[in-house]
C-alpha cells in the first residue's frame, strides 16, 4: 500500500524539479551599438571612386597607364 504513495510523492517530486526557470535581468553593462565599420565603408568607397575617376582622367599619374 506504501507503493502508490511513494509513487505519486517520486512523480511529484519529479515534477517539480523539472519545471523550467526563466530569469529577467538587466546587463551589467549599457548596449553599445558600433556604427564605425559602416562609416569606414563608406568613406572608403568614395576614396576608391574619386581615385578610379582621377586615374580616368590622367592615366599616366604614378605611372599607371606606362
């Protein structure tokens, strides 16, 4: 007759020790969001379209059209 009980009490426990914790917590540090390598990007594609356009327009400049 101790079966059933020490059943349910093994199933219960099991219950509960099984149940799943979610934690909510704020960082420990602020976010920081890097926008630098999208600037660098940019200013680098400009730099390479202003020396494509100055290299079309003198192409013996540094010796580039010998």
């Amino acid at each position: 007759m101790k079966t059933p009980y020490l059943a349910i009490l093994s199933l219960a426990f099991f219950t509960v020790a099984c149940t799943p914790t979610v934690k909510l917590a704020p960082p420990d540090k602020p976010i920081e969001i890097n926008l630098n390598v999208k600037i660098d990007q940019e200013v680098r594609v400009k730099v390479d379209r202003d020396l494509e356009n100055l290299f079309e327009e003198d192409p013996e400049l540094f010796g580039v059209g010998q």
